[in-house]
C-alpha cells in the first residue's frame, strides 16, 4: 500500500518537478535533494518524513515541459510512485529508463492521507473504498520498470543471453 503525500493537477512541467536552476547537478544520487524545490514537500522528502514507496497523484500531462531526466531521477531518488491521469511522452520514457513506477489512472481520486493499493488493472482507494481502472504500459516498458530501469534491464538480458549461450 501506498499512502499519497501530494496531489496535483494537470500539466505539471519538469520544471516544477526539477527546477531549470538546479541542471548543473545531474547525478541521480544527488538529483533528489531539489525534488519539487519551491515547495514544502521538499523539506519533508529532504528530512526522510516521506516513507519509500509512497505515492504522487496528479493530473493529466504530468511531466510537461522540457525533456529533462532529472525530473525522473529526483523522483526515483525518493522511491515514489506517481499515478497520473496522463504523462507527456518524454517524461514517460524517462521514468522508464530510470525505472520509476507510474500509473496511468485516467479517472483517479485521491487526497492526501488516503491509502492506495495497486493491481494490474487497478489503483483501490482504500480510504475511500473506490476502484479506477488503469492503463497498462506496454509490456517492454513495464519490464524494463519491473527490471530497476534500462541498465538493470539490459544488464539481466544480457546474463540471461549469456546463460543461454
């Protein structure tokens, strides 16, 4: 289960995310300290009061903006699960490669405090006691996700290849 920390609406840009001034630091070990930086989710993700695997809930179009990955990396520095009612393409693919999980959830609700459970095909309120129906990712993208990003992913392929030979 995964308790929501923030919600947010649509249209929630990289730079929200990853402020632009922050782009001279691009270690992911070090990305995550400037995670939403100009607002008070930062201190508290900062002083480790937000749990791993704890859930973002936003919108449509979250992760507009530029194609920056430290939008991602920040994000999957802290272990947090974003259910989006949609993501902008490049913000998607990035969270792949980085291996952050996202759900797409079109008719999600959620505030925060309430307790989520994910299943293939379902995101269950369980503080509310509703069920929204999700939209599976492409197979090869959820396992290289499953698989910890596209290193890890591509890293397990080429053992198994290498097993197989």
């Amino acid at each position: 289960m995964a308790q929501v920390v923030l919600t947010l609406a649509d249209d929630i840009s990289t730079d929200v995310i990853y402020p632009g001034r922050f782009m001279a630091t691009v270690l992911p070990s070090e990305t995550p300290q400037f995670a939403f930086a100009d607002y008070e989710i930062n201190a508290r993700l900062k002083s480790g009061q937000i749990a791993p695997g704890s859930a973002i809930v936003a919108g449509a179009n979250f992760g507009c903006g530029s194609s920056r990955e430290q939008a991602a990396s920040t994000l999957k520095g802290h272990e947090l699960i974003v259910v989006a009612k949609g993501f902008a393409r490049i913000f998607l693919q990035n969270s792949a490669n980085l291996g952050l999980r996202t759900i797409i959830c079109p008719d999600i609700e959620a505030s925060v405090g309430d307790e989520l459970e994910f299943t293939p095909a379902e995101v269950v309120n369980k503080t509310t006691g509703k069920r929204f129906e999700i939209v599976p990712l492409p197979k090869a993208r959820q396992d290289i996700i499953d698989a910890g990003g596209l290193i890890a992913y591509t890293r397990k392929r080429l053992l198994e290849a290498r097993g197989a030979a």
